[in-house]
C-alpha cells in the first residue's frame, strides 16, 4: 500500500512524517466528481483539473476524445477542505 505523507520538521532537526491518505490509484468520471463536489456541470470539474485545484488527465486517443479520468483522492481532499473553510466563515 502506498500512502501520501506529510513531513514535519521538529526543532531539533528531525522529522516527524505522518500518513495523509491512502493513494489507491482510484479514478472516477468527471461526472462522477461533479456529483461528489455538487456541481451541475462536469466542465467546472474540467477547469478545476486545468487550475490544479484537483489532479486528473485526459487520455490521448486517435479521435482526440478521451474522458476526463479525475483522482477521487484530490476530490474527496478538495471537498474536505471546502467544508472546513465554510465551517470557518460560519464560527
């Protein structure tokens, strides 16, 4: 299993690397994301993903038609992070 890491520097020089989520690879649509995130177009998700505000790719093919592949992991970060703030505004 692989999982992302936050590191820490302690004050007497050493590190302190703590677990942030497990990395499965997993991938949904951006359809799928748009559901998640309560959006009502899948081209808010796109624009995300073009800003880096979550990771996703879109895959080559010949036709150049390739879905959006978006990480559930960026997503479910952003969505946690985006209810955090709003819980911050209401306190």
């Amino acid at each position: 299993m692989l999982f992302e890491t936050l590191q820490e520097q302690r004050p007497d020089g050493s590190f302190l690397v703590k677990p942030r989520r497990l990395v499965d690879g997993r991938e949904i649509s951006a359809a799928a994301a748009c559901r998640l995130l309560g959006y009502k177009d899948k081209e808010t998700v796109c624009r995300m993903v073009a800003t880096g505000e979550i990771k996703g790719w879109k895959p080559r093919t010949r036709r150049g038609n390739g879905k959006w592949r978006i990480d559930m992991g960026s997503v479910l970060d952003y969505k946690a992070e985006r209810l955090k703030s709003a819980r911050e505004m209401r306190d």
